[in-house]
C-alpha cells in the first residue's frame, strides 16, 4: 500500500508544506524585486504626467482610506457617460430616503434595482463625479460598479482625465470600522478593473490603453468597511472615443518601461500561487 493510503492526512500535510513553501519563494522572490530592485523605475507616469503628485486612495466620510484608484478613462464627461452605457454599466440613482428604502428592498426581497445607489467617497476633498453599476444576479447585494473623479481638466491627450475605483459588491454586511450597515468586496481589485476594461473594449469605446503606477503592489490593503483586498497597484487609463464613435479596429495598447513588465509578470506568478491553494 502507498504512503497515501496508509496515511492520508500525512500526505495532506506534505502537500501543504510544499504549496507554503512555494509561497514563501515566490513572495520573498517578488518582495527582493518590488522594493530592492528597481524601484524607481517602476513608478512611472510617462504616459499622464499630470497624475504624478496624487494621492491614489479615496476616504470615506469618517476619513477612513476607502477603495484604490485602479481605472482611469481620458473623455469628456458626455464620453464617460456614453462609453459606459454602450458597455453595459447602469449610472448610480444618488442616495435618498426612497433609494434607500428601495436599495433594502431589493436586497431583503432578492429583486433587482439595476441603477442602485453607492455610498459616497472622497477624493481630494469631493465626493464622486460620476458613479455606475453592474447587476451581478437578481438583487444590489452583488454588483460590479465604480466611482470617477475628474482629476485633469487636461492631460497628455489635451482632453480630460478620470480616475476611478472599481470593485466588486460581494455582499451586505456591517463595516468593521464603524459598524454601519456597507456592502463587503471582493478581495481581486485587478479582476474586476480587467471587466471594465474589457467591457468598454468589447463595446468600441477605447482606442488605446496604457498603465500608470497607482497605489503600487499591494497584499493585504483594507479598505473603510475594513475589507481585504490585493493589487498589482497599477492603473490601466483607457483613451475613449469621442462624440460616440465606435472603435470598430483594434485598441492600441501602449506599452509600460520593461521593469514595470517585468514586476506584472513577478505579480502574476503571485496571485497565481494564491489562487492555486484556494
């Protein structure tokens, strides 16, 4: 009889040490190259200039570091507005007495409310310009959506700049700092700012894409309801059409200094590793 049939939970154990000790290799691998090698190069914002000295983490209300900044789009406000209805994202209803009690409504009685508010974030002193959503099932209590500042009224492009948060509404629940009530998200910032991306894309509303550093790479962030989230701290900035034009070619993508390529394939083999002893 083998080792594993004679001792399955042995066999458990070994497995689990290796998947550990594979971590460890790739994390202390990635964390020598994040902070001791190169990392200046790895900040970078030859692309957008413009966004160099800001801070990229909103604040709640209580002033609380809320959701990174991990998106951001160069239009005017009519193009944002078109763009992410062409792909599909519903603006946000603001919040009162009636959207609230139908944002309850709709969690409590699993019914929809495609358009259901977000609470606010603050970002260089403002609440959120703009705000949209995606349905995830038959209720608000799951949801893709993002909030956009205007942060440029011109950048590199001559037009204006956005900057947005993107996450994923996993469910509602109570803040771990305040003890409201607050939807909990999900902890992959990176999936859901490539949902984004890829549903403007899919829609022909980007003509070209490019990175710029954001908060940086990032393993166990919080953000103000107190949630876990994780991110290779870039922001992928997406050139949108304009006057609603459809792209109907390819969206350039323009490309990062190689050190910043090298850090995302160092990032990649991470969340990989992660993924795998899920």
């Amino acid at each position: 009889m083998t080792d594993v049939e004679i001792n399955p939970p042995a066999a458990h154990r070994r497995k689990r040490v290796r998947y550990l000790q594979l971590l460890l290799f790739v994390l202390v691998t990635y964390l020598i190259a994040a902070y001791l090698v190169l990392p200046a190069l790895w900040t970078h914002y030859e692309h957008q200039k413009g966004l160099a000295n800001l801070p990229m983490v909103t604040r709640t209300a209580q002033g609380i570091p809320g959701d990174p900044m991990n998106v951001g789009l160069i239009g005017d406000t009519k193009d944002v507005v078109c763009a992410m209805h062409e792909a599909g994202w519903f603006p946000a209803d603001p919040v009162t007495l009636k959207s609230s009690i139908e944002i309850v409504g709709s969690v409590l009685l699993d019914r929809p409310y495609k358009d259901a508010p977000v609470s606010n974030l603050f970002y260089l002193g403002r609440r959120e310009d703009l705000a949209f959503e995606r349905p995830v099932g038959s209720s608000a209590d799951r949801r893709n959506h993002v909030r956009f500042w205007r942060v440029l009224d011109q950048g590199e492009e001559k037009r204006p700049v956005w900057l947005g948060a993107a996450t994923l509404d996993r469910s509602v629940g109570i803040s771990s700092y305040t003890g409201a009530v607050t939807h909990h998200i999900a902890a992959d910032l990176d999936a859901e700012r490539a949902l984004l991306a890829t549903d403007l894309e899919s829609a022909g509303m980007v003509t070209a894409k490019y990175q710029v550093t954001g908060i940086g790479p990032t393993f166990d962030g919080h953000n103000g309801g107190g949630d876990l989230y994780y991110t290779d701290g870039e922001i992928w900035v997406m050139r949108l059409v304009e006057a609603c034009r459809k792209n109907d070619g390819i969206v350039e993508q323009i490309p990062s200094p190689a050190a910043t390529q090298f850090k995302d394939q160092i990032w990649r083999s991470v969340v990989e590793t992660i993924d795998k002893g899920k």
